[in-house]
C-alpha cells in the first residue's frame, strides 16, 4: 500500500512537471523559462531560440499568411506548413481539369512551382518592449479619450522610430490587457510559391470527421518556397526572383521521438482568453458558443448537401466548408471541457480569493475594489446584445456569400466623398470579384440565406431587429421569394456586377436601393449598426478596461509567480512533453499513430477514410525506407503537451537539440478549451510526424530530389 502511495505521489509529481502550461516570450526565456526548459532536457540555450544578432532558431520561422505558421527547412527558401494553411491557395489553383486539391500537386522544378498573389511570410526581425514609451505621460486622471489619443499617438512615434527599411514593417501590440506593451519587427516576403501539396486523401485524410480529434492519422503539409530579389531582400513578384537563402533553416532529425522527450513548439498563436471571469465564461458557454455552433450546424448541413451532389460546388466550397466547420466543431469541444473541467466554478472560486485578497488592504480596496462589481453590470447588459452581435456575425455578415459581397458595394457607397478610398474601394473589388464567382453557386446561396434569416430572427429578441422587416419575415425565410429576388438581382449575376461596378456612381450606387437583395442587407445592417453597435462597443470597451485592471490586480496578487500573457499572434514558444493521455476513466491514448492505423480506417464509402492505392501498395510492400521507426512501423502523428491556439498550425516541433521532428496542426478534442482554461491532465497538441511528410515526398510522390535541399539528421 505505502509503495502504490509513494508511485501514485511520484507519478503526480512527474505529470506536473510534463505539461506547463504558456505560450513564452522568446527575448524573455532567459529570465523565466530557460532553466525549466533545461531540466525538463532542453539542451540548447535560449540564445540559440531567440537572439538579435546572430542567427537563431527564430530566422526560420515565419508567420504565414494571415493566420498560420510555416518554417524553412532549406537554403533555398523551401517551406513546410500545414496543408490546411495552404489550403486556400491550393484550392485557388484548382479546375475540374487541374484538381490539385483531389490528385495533389509536386512542381518537378523551380520553374512549375505556383505563384499566389496575396500570400506574404513575415520573419521577426526582432521585439522589444516598449511599455515605458506607450504609456509616457500618462496621468491618472485622464479621460477614456484622451488616453486613447495619448496611447495612439505613442506608438505611432515609436513605429516611426523604428521605420527605415521600407520592406520591415513595425508592429506595436498590448500583452496582458495593455498592462504591458511589446513592439515587433518584421521582414515580410510577397513572393511565396506552392512547391507541392498531397491529396486531399493524405493532406486531408480523416477530413472533418477526425477533426480536433486524436488518434490521428492526417497528412498535413504542404510545401512552398520564399523568393527574393537578387540581394536576398524582399521583393514583389517577378520571374526573376531567386530562392531566398535565410539566416537559419531547421535540419530535420530521422531518428524519432519517444514518449517523455522534450518538445518546444515555436509560432504565432492567435489568441486565448485565460484570464477571463466566471461571466464571461457563463456566457460563453450558455449563449455565445451554442447560438453560432446552431448558425454554423444550419450552413453545413445545406452545403453538405449541395458538395455532394454537384463536383464542381464541391470544389468551389472546399475550403469556405472546412473554414465554417472547424470553429463550429472546436466551440463544441471547448463548452464539453469548459463544463466537464467547471470552469465556471472554479473561475467563482479564484474570484472569491482576490475579493478577499482585495479587502486585506485599503490601498487595493481603492484601486481594485470596483473590479467584480463592473464585470457584473456589464455582462449582465452585454448578455443579449452578444445574441444579437453572435447571430448577426454568423448569419448576415458571414451567411451568404451575396451578402458579403453587398457588403462590399455598400462599404463604397460610404465613400462616395472620399475619392481616394473610393477608388481604392473599387480596385478591391474589381480584384475579388473573379474568385468570387468562381467560387460561388447560386442555388446553394439561395438556399442558405434564407435559413440563416430564419435563425436570426427566432434567436434575437424582436426589440434589437427592425422593424419593418419583422412584418415581412414570412416573405424573407420563404425560398421560393428568396430565389425570386436573387433572379431580379445584379449581385448574382457575374457579367452584371462587372458592368455595374466599371460604371460605377454615387448616383448608381442609390439606385441599387432598388435592388430588393441590396435593401434587404442594408436595411439589416444599418438597423445593426445605429441600434445595436454602439452599446456592443460600449460595453466591450468598458469590459475590456476592467480586464485591464483585474489583470493588473492578478499581476500584483501574484507578483512571485509567472504569468502567461494571452497569445496575440505574435512569436511564442510553448514546451512540453511527448505523451499520451487518459481521455476517460479506463482508457489510455498513445502518443503515435502510424501507416497500419491508416490503412485499418480506410473505407471505400467514407470520403474522409478513402486511402489512396499507392499508398496501400506501400504499405504492402512496407516501403518505408529511412522513415520507419524501430520497430519497423511508419510513423504518422504524435501528441505533446505543449500549450497551442489557433496560429500554431504550421509551427515547427522542435527536439532538445533543436531539430524538426514534427509540424503542429491540430490540438485533441478533450482539450479543446485550453483557449479558456488549459488542463495538463488532457490539453495535448498536435503534430505531424516529420518522416511522414518525407516518406510521401519521397516514395508516395517521387518528389525526392527535394530532399537534396534538406538537412538531414538520421
Ligand atoms: N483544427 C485544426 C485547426 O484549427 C485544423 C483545421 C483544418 N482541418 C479541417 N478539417 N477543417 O486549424
Ligand atoms: N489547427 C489550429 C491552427 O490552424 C491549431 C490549433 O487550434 O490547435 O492553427
């Protein structure tokens, strides 16, 4: 008994030092995190993760696109990031004749890699705080105004500051609810090419129903390449562009990982909220969270219908589907946790201790004793004007696609006093409109639109819609008007709205008052934006300053421990362990999955879990060259308790050496709420495994000669 004790006390002690929860300032590991990294077996130091003047680990990463991390693996700009974060450019590359989503895409050489334009990478060139400068000349009594202009004006000084190269651009942003300021520069590449990408089979495998879920068994990478111009700067698209040689790229180890390695993942996590009250999360979980999963369950289930029966609305909704699915899936997975974990309770619990905390001391009760008490009359205002903000986001400005693009005409109508912005407002356009309609598909817009506005108007409450849209509603959730006014409409009809738009007037711009699809959203929108607007504003900005204070107050109840500042989408890095975990009493989930798991979920009539026949070829043949593992398997995913958002897809899994051995791409579904509340016990991120990605390069696509390019540690 007293040695089950001591193991069970042991194996306590061992799980809390595995997972740490945080995403970590790189220019700040030395003084928090660099010793806990080590003994955990980090053998680098943290110069070799984050310096300034020499290369390190940093100079390989990059934030891709708007929203994804990528990480170059050669000297020649060559760059692996998720499949999914390619996967708006890899759809736009895509006919019926050239499906590259369906068959994949390996360019043989330099010259067939694919050009995207809007696509840019950005390299941190270096951060800095910048607290002091943002909030000099601050005076305790300022206006909300005044504050506002005197924090603007701060940073624009420093932004100047920093300015001289024209390819940097300089980024100043709040951490810990502007309780701290930190500024970023970065080098930013317009020049990225699609190198190659696996089917949707292998780069996709599992597709949504696998989704936030472990085991996994996705593909998910896809490779591009940086260019530059000659002198290795960053240039706009030209033919002659080069390779872009960076100051570091990570080499590659082939000898695998096992359960208790160290890991670090290193990327631009978006964003997490772990500081909010127990309102909030009440909120979240009660209201916002269930109305737009609704909103989102209504859109699938229509697009679903309309991608199976039509090949080429599979395609064009491809990627709009998968984008709508994934937080629709994830905002279920994060309210299962928040209540199985009682997030509610327990963020009750920790308020009670800092009334507490508070009231030991009259300086506190003066500067924070208000703090509870706003939070509690501003949630209880905010909670139907949040209905009404979650219903209009997902149903009118997200809904249909027509919408969105109305919005767009409407926006210049707004312009018609500022030519500049109007005609840079009428560029836009003129650009999106030949994606737009490539990618759009009139009986399935019409479909949607009008269930969404069926949805909108059950959930908000009559008194925050218009009113003259109320007696109508019957016409307005009735399919058969609904296509009726599409049919009548310049905005469904591609050849019209180009017209429309090169002639385009203020006085033209009135008419389209007349245009019953064009009056249907503004009358929604302008409703929205005089009635309901500006008390969401209102409130979310008084909310956003009591955070600001609660967060202040945290930072001084806690002054000896180390806080996490919620991730902002800028450079982090998080640390961990390779390990599995227990998702329910009884059952324990390994931390790998490999080709046999594949092949054992293969079926033919499950789209998601068709395997392809080359790769089932390999398998028989255990063609798995330098990437199997010991014991002879290949290798697929691996889970690590490493602390990930939204923005990690892409990052790089780095060993104790600082070798790649996986690209992050997902989190598991009982973990799903460490935005909110992070569980050591089961939040476990996602990754490739980085044979995987190699075995297909190589063997499944015979794009081998890539590997040239790369280190490889074996
Ligand atoms: N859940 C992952 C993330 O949040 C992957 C999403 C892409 N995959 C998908 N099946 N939609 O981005
Ligand atoms: N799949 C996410 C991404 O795209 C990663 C995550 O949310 O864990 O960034």
């Amino acid at each position: 008994m007293k040695r089950i004790f001591f193991t069970l006390i042991c194996l306590m002690l061992f799980k809390t030092i595995f997972a740490v929860e945080g995403m970590w300032i790189p220019a700040l590991l030395k003084k928090f995190n660099i010793e806990e990294m080590q003994k955990m077996g980090f053998k680098l130091t943290a110069e070799d993760i984050y310096d300034v003047n020499h290369a390190s680990m940093k100079d390989a990463i990059v934030l891709f696109g708007s929203g994804c991390t990528g990480e170059v693996i050669s000297n020649d700009g060559l760059l692996i990031t998720n499949h999914h974060c390619g996967f708006g450019q890899i759809q736009k590359h895509s006919t019926l004749a050239h499906d590259y989503l369906t068959d994949g895409f390996w360019a043989k050489n330099r010259s067939e890699e694919l050009v995207n334009p809007g696509l840019s990478v950005q390299f941190l060139i270096k951060m800095e705080e910048v607290t002091r400068e943002v909030t000099k000349g601050i005076k305790e009594d300022m206006k909300e105004d005044e504050l506002k202009t005197l924090i603007a004006s701060n940073i624009d000084a420093i932004k100047k500051s920093y300015a001289g190269k024209s390819d940097y651009k300089v980024d100043v942003k709040p951490l810990l609810y502007g309780n701290q300021y930190f500024a970023y520069i970065y080098e930013v590449f317009r020049d990225v090419r699609l190198v190659g990408a696996p089917p949707a089979s292998i780069g996709k495998f599992g597709g949504d129903t696998d989704n936030w879920v472990w085991p996994r068994h996705t593909g998910d990478f896809s490779l591009f390449r940086i260019y530059a111009g000659k002198d290795n700067k960053s240039a706009s698209y030209s033919p002659n562009n080069q390779p872009y040689h960076p100051k570091k790229f990570f080499p590659i180890n082939l000898t695998g990982i096992r359960e208790g390695d160290f890991t670090m993942v290193f990327g631009f996590p978006g964003s997490t909220q772990e500081y909010l009250p127990s309102l909030a999360v009440r909120l979240l979980i009660e209201k916002s969270n269930p109305n737009k999963v609704d909103a989102r369950t209504i859109k699938l289930g229509i697009l679903e219908k309309q991608m199976a029966a039509d090949p080429k609305v599979r395609i064009q909704y491809a990627s709009k589907y998968a984008g709508v699915s994934n937080s629709w899936k994830k905002w279920q997975g994060e309210t299962k946790g928040l209540v199985r974990l009682h997030a509610i309770e327990k963020k009750e619990q920790q308020e009670l201790e800092f009334s507490k905390w508070v009231s030991q001391d009259t300086q506190r009760e003066k500067k924070y004793g208000t703090i509870l008490e706003n939070f509690k009359k501003n949630y209880a205002e905010l909670s139907d004007i949040q209905i009404a903000y979650d219903l209009y986001n997902e149903t009118i400005l997200r809904g249909s696609d027509v919408f969105g693009l109305i919005a767009r005409f409407d926006q210049l109508a707004q312009l018609v006093n500022d030519t500049i912005k109007f005609n840079r407002q009428k560029k836009t356009i003129a650009e999106v409109l030949p994606g737009f309609f490539k990618d759009y598909d009139g009986p399935t817009d019409q479909l949607i639109l009008p269930a969404l506005l069926k949805l909108y108007f059950e959930r908000v409450d009559p008194k925050h819609l218009p009113e003259k849209l109320i007696s109508r509603k019957s016409d307005l959730i009735n399919s058969t008007w609904v296509q009726k006014i599409y049919k009548k409409s310049v905005f469904a009809d591609s050849l019209k709205i180009r017209s429309l738009l090169s002639g385009i007037s203020a006085k033209k711009l009135k008419k389209l008052q007349k245009d019953e699809l064009y009056s249907l959203y503004t009358t929604i929108s302008d409703y929205y934006i005089k009635n309901i607007d500006p008390t969401f504003q209102r409130l979310s900005q008084e909310i956003l300053k009591t955070q600001k204070a609660y967060m202040a107050a945290i930072l001084e109840m806690k002054q000896d421990q180390r806080l996490m500042a919620d991730a902002n989408l800028t450079l982090r890095v998080t640390y961990g362990k390779i390990e599995g975990y227990e998702p329910m009493d009884g059952v324990y989930y390994q931390y790998y999955t490999t080709l046999k798991g594949m092949i054992n979920k293969h079926n033919p009539n499950i789209a998601d879990y068709v395997v392809p026949e080359k790769l089932k070829q390999l398998y028989q043949a255990r063609d798995y060259g330098i990437y199997k593992n010991p014991a002879g398997e290949l290798p697929i995913a691996f889970c690590a308790s490493n602390h990930t958002t939204g923005g990690n897809s892409g990052s790089p899994v780095i060993n104790a050496n600082g070798e790649l051995i996986g690209v992050n791409f997902d989190r598991c579904w009982e973990g799903t709420m460490s935005d909110v509340l992070f569980d050591p016990e089961r939040c476990r991120n996602i990754a490739l495994d980085i044979r995987y990605a190699l075995f297909i390069i190589d063997k499944y696509a015979g794009a081998g000669y890539l590997l040239k390019e790369m280190n490889l540690i074996r």
